[in-house]
C-alpha cells in the first residue's frame, strides 16, 4: 500500500487485480466485436455472471477495415473498465453481506475499507491509459502508467505511507491483519456524483494543504458516439 498526497492510500495490489480484469475483459470483448457477436457474458471469482448485448450501426459490414479497428478498440476499452469498475464494486458489495470468497475466512472486516473502492478504480483507470497505448505492450505500458500516474497523485516515500497507517490506526481501524475492526469505510462508488473521492490522511506535514482528486467512474455514456 503506497500513500500519495492527493489520493492517500492505494492499495496496489486492488489496483492490479481491477487493471488485469480490465486488460481481460478488453481482449475478450475485441475478439467477439469483431466477430460482430452481439450477446456477451463473462464472471469473475464471484458467481455473479455480468450479460452485454451489442447492437452494431446499420453501416457496420461496409465500414473500412481501419475504422472497424478503431471502433472495435475505443468501445472495448470503455466496456472492459465499466466491466471491471462494476465487478469490483460489486466484490464489495457481497462481501458487506457475508459473501466468502476465501472459503471459510469473512471478509466482512475489509468490505468498503476507506482505500478499497478509490484503488480499485484507480486500477480500471491506469488499465485504459496502458490499453490505449499503441507503443508498447500491456506489463510495460502498465508500469509506464503506473508510474506516472503515482508520480501525479504525489507519491510518498516508504517511510511517509508507514506513518500515515500508523495515524489511522485507532481512528479508522484497529487490530491487525490477523483480525481487523475497521471503523471507517468509503461506501462512495460513484452512483451519485460519477466520482469517487479518495481519504487523506488528516494532519501529514508532507502533503500539507493536499485536497483530494477525484476519479470519474467508468460508464457507458460515450459509446453512443458510435451508433
């Protein structure tokens, strides 16, 4: 977990887990477009089963083979982070109301965690920055993402993110990993605004006078432009 100014915690690896289901969910929904499939299915760990249906323009089978490409690519990307975004809100969700994903081992104490939500579309984000990036492939523009991506947010040193759990710790959670009562959770999933905001840590002579950035939560507005 690294703290940055602007978006205080980030769970990396709730980043990397929504970025590679992003990165999934892309190279599937491309190879069935441009089959011209129109009905789509696809599931996570979860036993939730998420259903698409596709309706192509009436010019579709005449449009040049480039533009296909282009359009097939644009639509997959925004499909795969809206995907990702609403799987993983969704994992949070089940898991609020007792869903074990882990066999026996609630995850109860962790659903909504005040970094959880922020960090897993954190992850769809940096996944449609590395997708769309024509010059290199996916684990190397992904780093490429990430990194600068951090680097805006204002990343912190090891010592800055260690510091800023141990000034949560009783205020918004308590125990440890072994058994955690968390006392404050992030239940914003963009529904109402269309973002999501992240915590700061309050009181870091580090990132004094930071305000949190917002994200825009993936959605389907866009795709529209295409019909």
């Amino acid at each position: 977990i690294v703290y940055t100014c602007k978006a205080g915690h980030i769970d990396l690896a709730h980043a990397r887990k929504s970025a590679d289901w992003t990165a999934y969910l892309y190279e599937n929904f491309a190879d069935r477009m441009m089959k011209k499939a129109t009905q789509l299915s696809f599931k996570f760990r979860e036993p939730t089963r998420y259903y698409v249906e596709l309706t192509y323009p009436d010019n579709w089978d005449s449009l040049p083979q480039n533009e296909k490409d282009r359009i097939v690519k644009d639509i997959s990307v925004r499909l795969a982070e809206y995907g990702a975004y609403v799987g993983t809100m969704w994992h949070e969700m089940l898991t609020w109301f007792g869903y074990k994903s882990l066999g026996l081992w609630s995850e109860f104490q962790s659903a909504f965690a005040w970094e959880d939500t922020f960090s897993d579309l954190f992850g769809t984000h940096i996944a449609g920055k590395a997708l769309r990036d024509a010059d290199h492939d996916y684990d190397e523009a992904m780093t490429i993402a990430l990194d600068r991506e951090l680097a805006d947010l204002d990343a912190q040193p090891k010592k800055v993110a260690v510091h800023a759990s141990r000034s949560a710790a009783g205020q918004w959670f308590s125990g440890d990993f072994a058994w955690m009562n968390m006392k404050a959770r992030n239940f914003d999933i963009g529904v109402d605004d269309g973002y999501i905001t992240p915590w700061l840590v309050p009181g870091l002579a580090q990132c004094e006078g930071a305000k949190p950035r917002p994200y825009p939560a993936p959605n389907l507005d866009a795709i529209g432009q295409h019909g």
